[in-house]
C-alpha cells in the first residue's frame, strides 16, 4: 500500500512537473514574441523608406534577418518546428506567420534593389536569384494555399521572368490568377508594394480605407505617413505619424519622421521636440543631431547649430552635404576663413548619397552651372523621387543655360510624380507667365498658394501677376499693383531677405519703379534690421540628417 502510494505521488510530482515545465516554456515563447512583436513593428517598414543610405539600409536589413533569426526563420524552411514557435497558441502562430511573410518579402525587396552592400557582397550576381526566390517560396509558406498575398505571387513572376525563368510551376496552380484583393492583408501587401515601387498615390488610395479599418495597426499607419511625406502631403503624414506614436509612444523612427513633417510645415519648436526625443531614445542618432541643427538654424540660433553638426561631423556622419550647412552658418556667424575651409571640404569629398549631390551642386551653381546641372542630375540617378534635385535643374536650365522648354519639361515631370510641391508649381507659372502663357501661370499660382504659403511661393506669386500684367492684360501700374503687392508684403514679412531680391528681379521689373514697391521693400529692409531670422532650408527626409 506504501508503495502504491509512493508511487502514485511519483507520478502526480512528475505530471506538475511537466505542467510546469509547458508553462515555463509557453511564458518563454510569448516574452521572446512580444521582443519579436515589438521589433517587426518598424522593421516591416523601414527598409521601404525613400533615401535611405546604403549604410542605413545595411542597418535596416540586418535589424530583420536578427528577428528573422529568433525564431530560425531566415535559414530554414521548417523554422515551424522550433520549440519557440509550437510553444506559442494558435493566434500567436498565426500573427508571427504574416509578420514572417511580411519580413522575408522586404528581405527579397532589398536584394532585388541591390542597395544594402553586405547583401550584395554575399549573394552576388546569380546568386541572388536562387536567394530570393528561396525566400520567396518560405514567404508564401507562411499562408494558407489559397490566402497567400497577391504581392508575393507578382514578386515571384517578376523574379522568374527577370531571370529568363519561366513564370509558371506546378506547384503553384494559382499563381497566374490576381483577382482582387481578398483581405486587408492582402490589400497592405499591395500596399508594401507600391511603396516599393515609389507609387506612393497608389499606396494612397490602398490604405486610406485599412487606416480606419485597422485603427490599430502601426505599420498601416506608418505606411500611410511615408506615402503621404513622398507626396509632399506634410500634414496627412504628420497625423498618421502621430497615430503611430499613440500606438507606440517610444518609435524614435516615428518620432523622426513627424520631426521632418513638422519641420517642412514650419513648426519648428514642435520638430526639434520630437528630434531631441529622438536623441533621449538614440542619443548617437546622428540624424537627428544634424535635423536638430536645422530647426535650430531655422530660428536664428546659429551658434547652437554649428555645435549640433559638428558632434554629427565627429561621430561619423556619413553625409558630405554636412560640410555645406555648417559652412553656411559659419558664414553667418562671421568665421569665413572656417566656412571656406568646409566649403572646400565638401568639394573635395565624392558624394555617396542624393542629398549630398544635391548641395554640392548648389555649391557649384555660382561659378560652374554646368557642374552644378551634372551634381542635380546624380543625384536624380541615384533617386528619381529627389524633389529638390529636379526643381534644381529646372532653375539652372531656365535661369543659367537659358533653355526654358527644357526646364518646363522637368517641371512637368516632377508635378507629375507629385502635385503637392508649391515649389514645382511655383516655377512652373513664373516659366509660363514669362512665355505669356498667363492662364496656365495664374492656374499654378493658386495650386502653389493653395498648398503652402510661404516666402518663396509667395515671392513666385507675386512674380507671376506682375509678368502676366505685361502681356497686355493689366495696362496700369496701378492694377499690377494690387495684385502684387500683398503677395510681396506677406512674403518680406516672413522673410526680409528677400528685399534685396526683390529690387533687381527682372520678374519684378514692371513695378519697381512704383512709390508703393519701393515703400514696401524699404520696410522690409528695416524688418530684416531689426531681427535676423536665419535661411530656413528644406530638411527633406533626412535619414541620416535633415535635407539642405
């Protein structure tokens, strides 16, 4: 009877045992995907954000094949069998399957752009190909047969066909047949894939009704922000970014991407709040460093500024377009034999990114157009979406190598990629108004007006009504005037540096001699006395620092 008891305690001892032992490891399994959970959040989006650097998207890579790697994902195409994975229950089995699919199509996304330089060192040439479209069937894996994303079956036949492989497989009887999407799965799939694409209207209108569908989604959210930022839409983006953040308080990536928002809509107290929360986050971010600096530039702090960029300089920062925003603010600071010496510095270093071509070639403009048009061009080779860069070689087509159609044909092109740049629409009426085309001119006035008023649109604007005053349509001074002058007013109000402009314009040149222009100039004059504001420059996107 002893015995029996004895043994029968063994085995109620051994059971709690084992009972402990699956709770132990259930508990294990949901901590190490909660760590997965929180790192696939900004993963399954950041390797699709616009001008990235190759060092950054290096980073971003790597950032996934480590989570892909928790769980054996990245190697194996039975990471399902992993003690990890069969501890989890059925709803985290099926949530860590989409986030896998998600990260093993962003893993072939950047071996097929070829941009993250350890990728490309590792599965060279052919190489990549097999790679690939290994990873893409372990994608397509990781979904029922008949719910697997229309994005991983288009990425499939593109890689076939980019490798003169035929498109069809036995395997895959579906895979010819799209149709249409089948969930909201499906539908941010094909949104990942228009972001991929650089279709950012597309991605748009994809995830405009997934945003209220899935209020909850962070990559959803940040999804809509990235489009919305590459369109130019600052205020749409800096609402979904601050949706992100609602649901993920300590992004610093979103953190950033709403500083660049808010810095672009002129917010400058409110985008240096969210670089320096950055920095507390990632306090060796040195993008954030060099995004701080410009907000700081922005309000005249210079000083400040300079201190900002030159901790980004000694950390490494990898960005040569560094050494001509520090040189512009020497400049202002007085110190001219520093500001030349970082001049230089930028001259002689060979960009590696579009931002940096982009100032060298504004620091070429002066003297070498022709360098300066070969600078733009580089960096629109190396990202066709740079904005900055093809309103740059509009300017010097029509302002310095005299060949306005060329430069309306630029212009054209850039407001076909985005209709929400009062900068493109700007100088496009000027360019029009000049050729007399006064309907069209006025037309782009209000679309650049409509979107954003600042300095510069305004300036343009009032360039405009006074170019189209001289084709006949308003006879007097007087009449041009009225048109002009509060469009001027409010420009110098913002930004009194444009007086000096203003007096030698040849846009203006059929009202600078009027008492009222003249008067208006003069107290701008006195304004920009009376307080220094600072160049504002565009920040852009910034990744790894804000834009010139």
């Amino acid at each position: 009877m002893m015995l029996t008891l004895a043994l029968g305690a063994l085995a109620i001892g051994a059971g709690l045992w084992r009972v402990r032992e699956r709770r132990l490891a259930a508990f294990e399994a949901r901590s190490v995907f909660a760590d997965f959970k929180h790192g696939a959040a900004e993963a399954k989006v950041a390797l699709l954000l616009p001008d990235l650097t190759s060092d950054e998207r290096d980073h971003e890579l790597q950032r996934v094949r480590r989570l892909l790697a928790m769980y054996g994902a990245g190697d194996s195409d039975d990471w399902r069998r992993g003690t990890q994975y069969r501890a989890l229950d059925m709803a985290n089995r099926s949530q860590l399957d989409r986030d896998v699919g998600h990260l093993l199509y962003l893993w072939i996304h950047a071996l097929r752009r070829g941009e993250a330089s350890a990728e490309t060192a590792e599965n060279s040439g052919d190489r990549r190909v097999p790679v690939a479209l290994a990873l893409n069937s372990r994608a397509q894996a990781c979904f029922p047969k008949d719910e697997v994303p229309q994005a991983l079956r288009i990425q499939r036949r593109e890689l076939l066909h980019n490798a003169g492989l035929d498109w069809s497989e036995p395997s895959d009887d579906s895979s010819g047949d799209d149709g249409p999407p089948r969930a909201a799965l499906d539908r941010a799939f094909q949104a990942l894939d228009c972001v991929a694409r650089g279709d950012y209207r597309g991605g748009v209108e994809l995830l405009r009704e997934l945003r209220y569908s899935v209020p909850q989604d962070f990559t959803v959210q940040f999804l809509a922000g990235v489009c919305h930022e590459s369109l130019h839409q600052f205020q749409q983006a800096e609402a979904c970014f601050s949706a992100c953040l609602s649901l993920r308080p300590d992004s610093a990536r979103a953190l950033y991407e709403r500083g660049l928002c808010r810095f672009a809509l002129r917010q400058f107290p409110e985008a240096r709040r969210d670089f320096e929360e950055v920095l507390s986050l990632e306090p060796e971010n040195r993008s954030a460093l060099v995004s701080r600096a410009l907000t700081l530039a922005a309000v005249g702090n210079h000083t400040d500024a300079v201190t900002d960029l030159t901790k980004a300089i000694d950390r490494g920062f990898p960005e040569t377009r560094v050494y001509f925003l520090r040189a512009g603010l020497l400049r202002k600071l007085g110190n001219d034999s520093g500001a030349e010496r970082d001049r230089h510095e930028g001259l002689t270093r060979t960009p590696a990114d579009p931002r940096s071509w982009v100032s060298r070639g504004i620091a070429n403009l002066p003297l070498n157009p022709h360098q300066a048009l070969a600078d733009f061009r580089e960096a629109v080779r190396l990202n066709p979406r740079e904005y900055e860069a093809h309103r740059n070689i509009a300017h010097v087509l029509a302002e310095r190598l005299n060949q306005p159609a060329e430069a309306l044909g630029v212009l054209d092109h850039l407001l076909e990629m985005t209709a929400d740049d009062p900068l493109a629409w700007a100088g496009r009426g000027v360019l029009l108004a000049r050729q007399g085309q006064v309907d069209g001119a006025r037309r782009d006035a209000e679309r650049a007006l409509a979107v954003r008023r600042d300095a510069v649109v305004l300036y343009q604007a009032a360039c405009i009504h006074a170019l189209c005053g001289d084709w006949g349509e308003l006879s007097s001074t007087d009449e041009r005037l009225r048109l002009v002058l509060p469009l001027l007013s409010e420009a110098l109000q913002i930004d009194p540096a444009l007086a000096d402009v203003a007096l030698t314009d040849s846009d203006l040149k059929s009202v600078q001699s009027a008492r009222p222009f003249q008067q208006v100039v003069a107290a701008a004059q006195l304004l920009r006395l009376a307080r220094d504001p600072g160049e504002i420059p565009s920040i852009g996107s910034g990744r790894e620092g804000a834009a010139e």
